[in-house]
C-alpha cells in the first residue's frame, strides 16, 4: 500500500512538473495585451520600386519618424523615431541604396541603408543662426559615384559625400543677411537664390568643387514681395508681390538677373481672392491658387506667362513625376457633387486624362491634403499609377486602378486624450444549438488540454491548443464581462477625430471626424483637445447608451473659437454639437449629475467666467444647491503665482445669464520670481478610491492618512535650472517642493532639494507622492516619495475611547479646518530619465500600488511602492520584515521581469492611463504615444481568480487519481482488517 501511494506521489509530482515545462511565455501573447505600431501624418515620401527588391515607399512624418513601408500591404519594413526635436526636413534616396535625411533645423544628415534601416554615417552640420532648411540631392547619383549632397542649414551651405558623409567644404552665408530659398545644383556651377529683407533678390554663383564664391548678383524689386516664391527649371523663379495681386517672373541668365511682372487680373477674370503659390514642382508650370480654383501658368523662355488650364474644387496636387527622358506627369484630385476624382496629365499635353478616376472614400477620413505617384509598366507596356495619399484624419492610402489597396489609421500616432467606457450588458437567452456547441467546444478543448499537459499533443493539436486560448477568453466580444476586462478606450487625436478602441484587441469600433473640428474657412487649423465622459448611466437605466463629450478648437490660439461635441460612446454617433461664443481655458467636471446621470462641467474661460454646462434649469438649480462647495485653482506658471478661486455670482451682460457666472479669488500664492520658478504641478485623481485612511504600523500602533482631493503638488526650480539638464551649476541648482491645500491656500508641506533641477515628473495617490528629478551633484536621477499623515486623529487609537464613543471619528470633516500634520520622505537614486509616471488603480483600492514608468527607452516599468515607501531603514526589526518593509538601499532595482511592456517599445512614449477593472486584484494599463500598448496587471497577482491558463484538465485529472487512491486504499484496509480478524 505504502508502495502504491508513493508511485501515485511521483506520479501527480511528474505531472506538476511536466506543466511548469509546457508554460511558456511565447504561447500566452495576445491573450492579455496588445501592441500597435504607427508612423503618424506623413510629411515626404519618396517611392522605391526597381525591379530587384521589395517595392517599397520611404516617409517622413509629423511625429519626427523615417520609415519604410511595404507597397504591397502597407505594412512597416522598419522605422526610426528620432525624437521630440529632432524635426524631420527633408528625405531622399541617395545611391540607389541609402535614404538620406535632414532632421534639426539642417543640423542633422543621416543615411540609412535602404533594405533594413540600419545607420551608415551621419553627419553633423554647424551653423551660426536658424534658418530655412534645404536637401538637395542630384536625381542621377549612381551607386559608383560619389556626387555631392548639398545642404542648407543654420545659415550655411554644405557639401557632402554621399558614400561615407564627409563634409567636403561649407560656404557661410550667415554675414549675407540672406534668407536662401532654393539651391540648383549643376555638374560645374551651383546657385544660391534668396531674398534680403522683402525686396532684395539676390544669387550667389559657387564653383562645385571647392564652394569658392565666383560670382555674386543681385536685383532690386520696385515693391515688397510676400515671401513665396518657386523655383521653375531653366532658372525662373516666380513671386508674389506683398498685395498678393502681382505675379512676378525673375531670369537668371548666365549670372544676369531681370524681372517680368503681371497682374494677377490679366490672368484671370475673378481675382478677388486671395494668391497663394502652390509649392508643387513642375517642369515649366506653376501653380496658383485663387478661392477653390487653381491655375497652371506655363512659364515661357522669355518669362512670360501664359494659362494652361484653370481647375475647380481642387483639394490637392502632386509634384511632377518623370516617367522617360522627356514625359513628365503629375496628379490632383478634384471633389465635385460629393465625388471624388482622380487626374493624372502629361505636363505637355493637356488634350487627353492619362488616367481619370472616381474614388470612394469613407467621408469619416476628411478631405485629401497630400498625394504622391508613382507609377509602373503592365503587361501591355503601357503606364500604370498608384497614388498614396494623406488623409485630414492623418490617416495613409494607397489607391490603383480606382481601389484602395491599404489603408493605415495614423492619426492614432497623434492621441492626445483618453477616457474609458463600460461596453452594454450581454442580453439573457442562449439559443439550445449555441449551447450544444459550446458544450462540444468546452469538451475538444480540454481533451486538447490534455494531450497537451501529457506530451503527446501533436503539432497540430499544439497549433489548435493556441487558437482555442486566444478564442476562447472571448475578449473582444461586444458585451461586458463579470470581471470588468472589456471595456471601450475612447481617444482623441490631435486631427480631431475620435476612436473606439476594444480593449481585448485593439480593434477599432468605431472613429468619426467632428464636423466641429473638420478643416474650413472658419477653422482652417482645427485641433482636439480634451475628452470627458459626459453621460454614465447608473444600474437602473442600462438601456441608455453613455455618451463623451469631446473638446476642440479652431486654432493653436487660445482665443481660437471652440465647439463641444457629444459622441453616442456606443456607436460613435454625433449627438449634439455647439460652438462656443466664449474660449476655454480650463474645463472641471464636477462631482453633481442630473436626473438623467449628465455629469455637470464649469468651463472657465479666459475673462475670469464660468460656464456652466449642460445648460438646463435643472443642472442650475443643482449648482446653486452646491453654490458654496465649488473650489478651484489655477496655476500661472510665467508669473510664478497660483491661485484659489470660488463662484460668486451671476454674470450680467444684458440681461442675466443663468448659465454663466462670475468668481472670485480667494487666496494666492506669488512665489518670488528670482529665486523660484514653478516647472511642475500634479493633483490627485478626482475618481480616485482610498479602501481605508487608517495604517497600522509595526508596533500595532495607527496612523491616519491625510486624504484630501484638495492637495496640490507643486516643483519650483531655481531660474537657472529651468532648462534642460546641464545649463545649470550645482550651485545653482534648487529644487523646492510643496504641497498645498488648494481651497484655504495653506502650505502644508515645503522640502528643498539643493543642487537638484528638473524636469520633474509626479504623481499623487491617497496620502502620498513621488516625483523624479535630476540630481547634479551625484550627476544621477532621483525619485523621491513625501507621506502625509493626520495628526488630529492621533487620539483615535485607545480602543476604550473608540467603544465609549469618545473618539472623533464621526466628526464633520471642514476643508477650512487646519489640519495637524506630519510628513515622511525619503530619496532614492534611479537608473533612467522619465517620460511619464502613473499609479495603478483599481476598483475597492485594497489591493497594493504599483507605479508604472514610462522610461526614457519607451518602455513601461512596475515598481512596487514598497520600494518607495520612506519608512525603510538598513537594518529593519523582524516585526519591520513581517510588516513587509524591505531593507534600505541608496538606489530602486531594475528589475528585468517588471518591464509591463516585455520587449516591446512604445515609441515616442507620452501618456499613461491606469483603468479598475472590476476584479479588486488587476488593473487595466493603457500607454500611448506613436505606438499603442495595451495589458492587465495584477500588482499582488490574481488572488482573487484563477488565471486563464489555469489547467483544468490536470485539476480533473488529480480529483480522479485521488478518488481511485481513496477507492483503492479503502479496499487495501478493508483486506488487511479482515486477514487480521481471521488470524
């Protein structure tokens, strides 16, 4: 018996053991997070489609990316983020085989080598003064010969080799007072052309291959330009008079320059609008655009100029494309009666439409801003185009033959806010065959998972074992689950449209373009600014759909006009729209909802108002009711003052405005401009739940937090450690922290960092905040962590108080009551520079804190807070240790395994959003920057639920093996008692 109970033993510990094999980290991806990848608006591109090799397209975009994507799909090859301020220029392929890039003002060349976007060299360029940046690369660079780059950057023009970067000479143009608009480059002679102040036209003639001045000339214009102007081949250039009503032509003729001029007028009947150059290259044409009409000037030798073509409702023009020696061609796109057209024309012959088609395109994308062709040979020897176009959304297309091939949803490169929202309840009544089915699937799945757990799972079974995982968790179904998984991740981008992003995916649900944010003559530069939940049904009403509110303006301005937008959160569906006859500056959602659950927002404007939305007698008579409960505060960070404000009454224009109402300050606190300048403020989360203020510490004795949603964290720097680390001495370098109390104005706590400086990145949970700086005299970062304790219930602790009533538990709470407090901090060294800091959330705040950091690699990091707990000490009691206080150390550990992100980066990191789930143990983390990342964390793992890869089968398994060791053992002793009876 013993026997047999021992081999059952090894047995089950064979089994465990076999399990722990199999459970590997590469099977389990997709099952709880989510990695997109995009490149953001497109700026350049620049085509690649010779014979040999991947077809391919080489971009430049607005969030600073170079990329290579597949022409085929749409998919990236590889790509390269260069940074906040490393703007991209200009792009080109140099040799055949690298593609060059101008980024930082013209400071920057960099070559990449073509198939697989490793660096070759880069090169970087001195200048003396900002200027226009230029890259001019010769059309027929051959992958034997090493031609020249030429660049213009920092007021200086550079040569450069193409084969390894060396700067080969630099002519300085700092002295010249010009503004360079156009170099043009030839085998023996370049030209610099550019203005001196608005009149002066002037060209430089250079020798190619020393950058030795040979000639220099200039032309005085009777009248003042606008600054446009546009290069023609055949050394012309065209300008714009200052009035926008003269057309100008300048010939360079062997060194010689002269002018021709004409009235806009002549060349067309209604000139009544305004000129503008259209910056599209085109062999011996320009083009100028009027209202919605745009001319094609032909430019002849003598430089006059002559109407080609006039062309209606165009939105947008290509350059010119050289499809043989002496055939240019170009594209535009025309919308007439809701359709939209594509033309493609040889720029010498305008009697025939090289291709005229109509596409469909969904209206949600907006209008057409950028395209570029390209083209290739079919079967027939003839010529075919395909044409990649930039969306108003920012997202990227790739249409022929009158199709979209792929399209890409880069405006999601460019979110600027987040919310969340809770997806519909599953309706009740399951259909019997869904019920046989998933009966069937429940049995082959676990019959799989036991071919698994057993070893003797075939490649296929193994293959079918993956796709069940990923199905059967039914995460992206459109329903809410018991544990709070699935939900709706709302985003706005900075084009102004909004996503619908499933949170078991990533999918998109649904996106819509505002119309209050699309592009038009009132709104010409429309941007999204922030994102509010602005209706939540309670429990009783789930069959209304939660709705958004959405905040945008017509401009970068402040005064720029804004409009609101109310978005079904279900559908997408546009509910209501307004535009604002006041600004906003500053929109609060108020902790008030109405009978039918609209949250109450005051919007401040920038006249010292508040606007009171949803404008309803109801949501009025709710404010009055809390009239005297409103605080705010508002931080001037220029002037170094912050400031408390309340309501105070009615706004009186011309009559009484119910919805509008004046306020006051109630404090303010100026900090002294010569020694303090505020660099950083962060407040609590006002949706924040704290499960218990009381913490008992090792001795069995209590403290209480100080939990107040009225806490104001602030960072001053010293003046001149406000700048980028480094522009400052030790010395110099101060850093002072404050907490305060943002309805009394009272400072609660003040701290001082010497020879530290910013930037400061922080967050504030309950009773506590961290924040990270720079510390110059360790040459090290620093996180620090500052914990504030009620003092004022200190007397709460004598358990015969508590059962005598005698305790002030139950007293009423004033935020005008000064608060007894004490504070604990303490400092750590960190490893990495910080993008961005957050704490976990979840739904009952029982289960411990986590801090997650975007790192300087884009990268997101989970900390425990007991890390940065200030109560650590190097050498902790053993009741220290059973609390969980972990020894003292002068840094925080990197530890490998607490990357939430694995391998993955999220590029250009610059938020993120932490959501409860409804299981008390997890948290839902949502990073967003170029790149999107989705997971679930379970900061004191899932002890609340078992995990989704979880062996059943095995648990099955073991109750069976028990039950028959039970069965057995029972028969075993019923034997040997009744041998022993007979004995």
């Amino acid at each position: 018996m013993a026997m047999a109970i021992r081999v059952f033993l090894s047995f089950l510990l064979f089994l465990s053991l076999t399990n722990l094999a199999s459970s590997l980290y590469e099977d389990q991806v997709g099952l709880m997070d989510w990695h997109q990848q995009y490149i953001g608006k497109v700026k350049h591109a620049v085509f690649h489609t010779q014979k040999t090799g991947r077809k391919r397209v080489l971009v430049s975009t607005e969030e600073n990316v170079v990329a290579s994507l597949d022409l085929r799909h749409g998919e990236i090859f590889w790509r390269h983020v260069l940074g906040t301020n490393d703007v991209v220029d200009g792009i080109d392929i140099a040799l055949g085989k690298y593609v060059i890039t101008l980024s930082s003002g013209g400071s920057i060349l960099r070559a990449w080598n073509l198939p697989d976007g490793q660096m070759v060299w880069e090169s970087s360029l001195q200048g003396s003064k900002a200027s226009k940046s230029i890259l001019n690369i010769p059309k027929n660079l051959k992958s034997d010969k090493d031609d020249l780059i030429l660049v213009f950057g920092k007021g200086c023009l550079h040569a450069i080799s193409s084969i390894d970067g060396e700067v080969l000479w630099k002519k300085d143009f700092a002295g010249e007072s010009i503004e360079v608009s156009h170099i043009i480059q030839s085998p023996e002679v370049i030209y610099v052309a550019g203005f001196v102040g608005s009149s002066k036209f002037y060209v430089y003639e250079l020798d190619a291959k020393s950058g030795e001045l040979l000639k220099n000339n200039h032309i005085a214009l009777p009248f003042r330009t606008s600054g446009e102007s546009l290069y023609v081949p055949d050394d012309k250039f065209l300008v714009l008079d200052d009035a926008r009503s003269k057309i100008v032509t300048i010939n360079i003729n062997n060194g010689d320059i002269n002018y021709n001029q004409k009235q806009i007028s002549d060349l067309v009947k209604d000139s009544s609008g305004q000129a503008v150059i259209l910056p599209s290259r085109l062999p011996g044409l320009s083009a100028l655009k009027i209202n919605s009409q745009v001319l094609l000037i032909k430019v002849t030798n003598e430089g006059e100029l002559a109407v080609v073509d006039k062309i209606d409702n165009t939105a947008a023009f290509s350059n010119a494309l050289s499809i043989s020696e002496d055939q240019h061609v170009f594209a535009f796109v025309q919308y007439e009666d809701n359709k939209i057209h594509l033309s493609i024309k040889d720029v010498n012959d305008w009697s025939r439409d090289l291709l005229k088609e109509n596409l469909v395109i969904d209206h949600q994308r907006g209008n057409i801003e950028k395209i570029f062709i390209n083209n290739y040979v079919r079967t027939d020897r003839s010529h075919g185009f395909r044409a990649l176009m930039v969306m108003e959304d920012h997202s990227l297309l790739l249409v022929q033959q009158g199709e979209i091939v792929w399209s890409r949803e880069d405006g999601l490169a460019s979110v600027v806010d987040v919310t969340t929202s809770e997806l519909p309840v599953e309706k009740e009544g399951v259909s019997v065959a869904k019920v046989e089915q998933n009966l069937f699937e429940w049995l082959k799945g676990h019959v799989l998972k036991l071919k698994g757990t057993l070893m003797i799972a075939s490649p296929e079974d193994k293959i079918a074992i993956q796709k069940l995982r990923l199905g059967s968790s039914e995460k992206s179904k459109m329903t809410r689950d018991h544990n709070g998984f699935r939900k709706l991740l709302i985003v706005l981008t900075r084009a102004g449209k909004v996503f619908a992003l499933h949170t078991g995916d990533g999918h998109i649900v649904w996106s819509i373009t505002l119309n209050t944010l699309r592009k038009s003559e009132d709104c010409e530069h429309p941007v999204g600014l922030n994102i509010y939940q602005w209706q939540v049904p309670h429990h009783h009403a789930l069959d209304e759909n939660p709705s958004i509110l959405v905040i945008g303006r017509c401009g970068p301005s402040l005064s720029a006009p804004t409009a609101l937008s109310f978005l079904d959160a279900y559908t997408g569906k546009e509910l209501n729209s307004l535009s604002l006859a006041h600004t906003v500056a500053r929109v609060i959602p108020l902790p008030y909802t109405d009978s039918t659950e609209q949250r109450l927002h005051l919007i401040i404007d920038f006249n010292k108002h508040a606007h009171l939305y949803p404008r309803t007698p109801e949501a009025s008579e709710i404010l009055k009711h809390e009239f005297s409960n409103i605080y705010w505060y508002s931080v001037e960070a220029d002037n170094g003052v912050i400031r408390g404000h309340a309501l105070k009454s009615n706004c009186i224009h011309e009559v009484v405005d119910e919805y509008c109402f004046v306020f006051r300050d109630l404090w303010s606190i100026v900090f002294p401009s010569e020694s303090e300048k505020i660099i950083a403020t962060v407040t609590r989360k006002s949706n924040e739940v704290v499960h218990t203020q009381a913490k008992v510490m090792t001795d069995h004795d209590v403290m209480y937090k100080y939990i107040s949603k009225n806490i104001l964290f602030v960072a001053n720097a010293a003046p001149k450690a406000s700048g980028d680390i480094g522009t400052a001495t030790p010395e110099e370098a101060l850093l002072v922290i404050y907490i305060i109390d943002t309805v009394t104005g009272r400072i609660l706590h003040r701290m001082t960092h010497q020879g530290c400086q910013g930037p400061v990145h922080a967050v504030f949970s309950e009773n506590w905040v961290v924040y990270h700086y720079f510390n110059l005299r360790a040459h090290r970062h620093e996180m620090s962590v500052i914990e504030v304790y009620d003092q004022s219930r200190a007397d709460n602790k004598d358990i015969w108080k508590f059962l005598l009533g005698k305790h002030n538990l139950t007293s009423p709470i004033s935020s005008y009551y000064r608060p007894e407090i004490s504070a604990k901090s303490q400092s750590y060294f960190f490893t990495h520079s910080v993008k961005a800091i957050e704490v976990t959330s979840t739904a009952k705040g029982i289960t411990s804190k986590q801090l997650l950091i975007g790192t300087i690699g884009d990268q997101v990091l989970a900390v425990d807070k007991r890390f940065l707990d200030p109560r650590r000490t190097l050498n902790p009691s053993q009741a220290e240790k059973e609390e969980g206080i972990i020894p003292l150390t002068d840094s925080l550990p990197i530890i490998s395994q607490s990357y939430i992100t694995h391998s993955l980066k999220v590029e250009g990191l610059r938020g993120i959003v932490t959501v409860p789930a409804k299981l008390e143990s997890t948290s839902l983390v949502f990073a967003y920057g170029v790149d999107l990342f989705f997971t679930q964390i379970a900061p004191s793992r899932t002890y609340d639920s078992l995990t989704e890869d979880f062996n059943y089968a095995l648990l099955l398994l073991t109750i069976v093996a028990l039950v028959a060791a039970l069965f057995i053992t029972y028969v075993l002793s019923e034997r040997k008692d009744l041998q022993e009876k007979w004995r």
